[in-house]
C-alpha cells in the first residue's frame, strides 16, 4: 500500500469517526437535556424533582414581594377571645376553702371581693341523634276504614343514616380526600356510625347521579363562558392510564375522567366542541382543532421552557424573551388595576415590535438543520427551534393577553384545579372502577365550584340526599 493509498483510507476513516462522534455528541447532549428539566423549566410537576436539593430562590418564575418571611407589620392576626357570658353553656365556680392568710375557713357567706374569668373551648360529646318516625293508623269515625299515614321520603325503611351522616362521608371522600376505609373508621370513632365501605361507595354513587342535571347546567354556562381554561392529567383507573381533562374559570369547575387524551375525550366531554368564548390552554394540538372559540396560550409553560433554554443551552435571545414576556404581564397588569380595557396602541405595538425581533435574533442564532447527504424523512431540529417557530407561528395566541385584558397571561386556574386530583392519587393510588372515577369526577367538580363561590360545601351535599340539589350561581 502506497503512502497515498494510507492517506486515502485513514482520511476516510477519519470522516466516518467525525460522523460518529456528532452523533454521540448529540445524543448526549439530549440525554443531559433531559435530566436537566424539572418543574422550573419544565411542565414535569414538583412531584417529580424527587428529593433533590431545592433549587436557589433566584431561579423561581415567582415574582418577589420584597417583603421578609413572617406576620407582615400591621397584621392583625388570630387569638381566642373569651365569649360573652350570655353565650356561655356552663359554668363552674372555684372557691377557696380556707384564708390563704390566716387559715380561717371560708363558708358559703364569705364575701366575693372579685370574680376572675377563663373559657375553655371544646367539644360536647358527640353521638348521633335518633329520630323516630311513627305513622299512626286512624279509623275514620264514619266509616270505620283505617288510614295509614306516609312515611318522609327520608326514612324509606325500617331503619336507615339521614342526609347529614351522608353529607359528611362524601365530604370526607371527596373532599377531604380521606381513602373509604379510614373514612369508615373516622366515622366509627367519632360519631359511633359503623358502617361498611360498601355503604360509603353507594352513598357517593347516589350523590353523584344525584348531581347530573346540576353537572348539565355546569357544562352550558362553561361553554358560554367568556374565558375558559382547559387543561388534562394523567390518572391511573382500574390499574390502567387515564385522564382527568378539566374545563374552569374563577367561579365553575368541571371535572372528567377518560380513556384517551386527544379530541376523543374533549368531544365526549362536550364542552370545548361548542365553547365560544377565549380558550386558555398550553397548546397541546388537540385543544387547535376547535375554532368556534378563540385560542390563548399559557405563557408560564413558555417562561418555563425559556428557562431550560438559557440554562442548558446558554441562549441570551431567552433571556431576553423572558424578561419581555415579564414586562408585558406587568405593564397588563399595572393597566387593569388602573380600570384600562386595553393597553394603549403605542405601548402594545412597541411590545409587539420587540417580541418580533427577539425571535428574529433566536432564528439568527439557531438556523433551521441542513439535510446531509443521502438523509431522508423529517429532519429533526434543536429545542430552540422548535419553540422559535411555536412563538413565532402562534403569536396570535401567545400575546392575546395584550390585546384583551380578561385574557389571562396564564393558564394556572386549570392548573390549580387539577393538583388536588393529583394529591388524591398521590394518598389512594387510583381508582379500582370507572364508576368510581366517574362519580368522584363529578363531586370533586361539584364541591370546588361551590368552595370558589363561598358556599357551605356540607349544607349543600346534604341537599343531594334530600332530592332538591343546590345549583350554584352562573358567571
């Protein structure tokens, strides 16, 4: 083999050895990207960050009040005050017996000098109350026929629990999120009631059906609403992955448990087909496919994402991105409080001009992949790029929040409706049955709509086991 022939074949190799190494270079560095993300510069929830070091304050998204840790000066705090005397249940006098001085007795007639007063707050026993109902058989005095007398429809049987026992276990289940069999024992401990866990779980099964007509009229004022958040989470149901889809807004909640994520589950639902309002969401494709609704994007997903960006990646055009997106949440927000429907047009175009131009300088920075030779298919490109043109192509819906101030910046109202389901499956594991997860989907919608409007949840799941259901009031 001639020198050149070496040369030749080594250069040769040479090139095949820079192909491999970009390639394990890229591999790489994907498999870093990813263990880099977490909940701050990701959509992965807290819950998965492990128990990892907490991440320095200086990282959080959360803006800073400027105020120290602690009771704020000025706050009036919480104390126990002694009630007046007319609202007192009992009341036990403490007399000395003999003179703490000379020892001499002190008799029923010894003066009182001053009356000293301390409360004690608790609890009186607790058992449950019986009543008895008892239909008399009248004879008629003319002619001589007995009549029974109907039974309420709350005692349909020999004996049986009244509603307010079974406001308080669905409470407790859904609520309060208590697993059935410690709500069994609570309810054994506290109030005497043995029950058996089958009963709990026909119990929430009649509140649920119960709540179906309240659940309709739910659906139709969401669809009208004029800003409607959406957003979905997985579940386990019957040992398998599902998904809890959640349609809201500041005052209404409603809750659905699926099989699928897409559009399958959102038409069956039937809230976001017919919805004609803004809708909130984080861009997940299948929310796209609606149009008689505006689209809105959440921009905490975005700030998120230019996080892991800037610190993986080092790219300056997501710093300053997210340092714009920042200021325009503010300047919405200093324009609200000051009674504004819109920003001023000089101020919104100057926001506009600038979102513009940061893209301009991130697409400078991250050209679009060139394809080698013989590569075919879809070329696959950078991060940065793929949120470049997500910004860029969706711009619209990324700054509505600018042109309309109803529109919020984020979609944390859905985000915050859905951690409690989180937090369920978190202490019972899953559901072991759909009608389970269907029934407590409908409650769990049910009592957080009531808890956004101020309503007493017990008085009103006490009214699902008395046939007339409180509905709560529309937006």
């Amino acid at each position: 083999m001639t020198n050149q022939e070496r040369i030749t074949e080594l250069e040769a190799e040479n090139a095949a050895l820079r192909e491999q190494l970009t390639v394990v270079l890229a591999r790489m560095r994907l498999l870093e990207a990813r263990l880099a993300k977490d909940s701050h510069n990701s959509s992965k929830p807290p819950a998965s960050d492990g128990l990892k070091r907490p991440l320095p304050q200086t990282r959080s998204l959360r803006r800073r009040s400027g105020r120290k840790p602690g009771g704020q000066l000025g706050h009036a705090g919480e104390t126990l005050h002694l009630v007046a005397t007319d609202q007192v249940d009992a009341v036990v006098e403490h007399r000395p017996t003999v003179c703490a001085t000379c020892q001499t007795p002190l008799d029923a007639t010894a003066e009182v000098a001053a009356c000293e007063r301390r409360q004690v707050q608790d609890l009186p026993p607790i058992r449950l109350r019986v009543t008895e109902h008892q239909a008399l058989h009248l004879r008629c005095g003319a002619c001589q026929q007995v009549t029974a007398a109907a039974f309420p429809p709350t005692a349909p049987s020999r004996a049986q629990y009244g509603p307010r026992l079974r406001a308080l276990a669905v409470y407790l289940v859904d609520h309060q999120l208590v697993p059935y069999a410690r709500g069994q024992e609570l309810l054994r401990d506290l109030l005497g009631a043995r029950l058996s866990v089958g009963t709990l779980v026909a119990w929430v099964q009649q509140a649920a059906a119960a709540l179906a007509p309240v659940e309709a009229q739910v659906k139709v004022a969401l669809q009208q609403a004029p800003v409607l958040h959406a957003d979905e989470t997985g579940v386990r149901r019957t040992g398998r992955l599902a998904w809890a889809h959640v349609a809201c807004t500041r005052t209404l909640t409603h809750y659905a448990i699926h099989a699928k994520r897409g559009h399958a589950a959102t038409d069956a639902i039937g809230i976001l087909p017919d919805a004609t309002g803004v809708s909130v969401h984080d861009g997940w494709k299948p929310y796209q496919r609606y149009t008689t609704c505006r689209h809105a994007l959440c921009n905490v997903h975005h700030l998120r994402e230019l996080t892991f960006l800037e610190e993986q990646y080092q790219q300056t055009w997501a710093t300053a991105l997210k340092a714009l997106l920042v200021e325009m949440r503010t300047a919405v927000e200093h324009a609200r409080l000051g009674g504004q429907t819109r920003l001023l047009p000089a101020q919104r175009d100057a926001f506009v001009a600038r979102y513009e131009q940061t893209l301009t300088v991130g697409r400078a920075a991250n050209p679009p992949p060139e394809r080698r030779p013989g590569q075919r298919g879809r070329l696959k490109q950078s991060p940065a790029r793929n949120l470049l043109e997500r910004l860029s192509l969706g711009q619209a819906q990324v700054l509505a929040f600018l042109d309309d101030l109803t529109i919020p910046f984020d979609n944390n109202q859905a985000e915050r409706d859905l951690r409690m389901l989180k937090v369920q499956q978190k202490i019972s594991g899953g559901f072991r049955s759909d009608a389970g997860a269907d029934a407590f989907a409908s409650l769990r919608g049910y009592v957080s709509t009531l808890r956004k409007q101020g309503v007493a949840l017990l008085t009103a799941l006490e009214t699902l086991f008395t046939g007339a259901p409180l509905y709560p009031t529309w937006d």
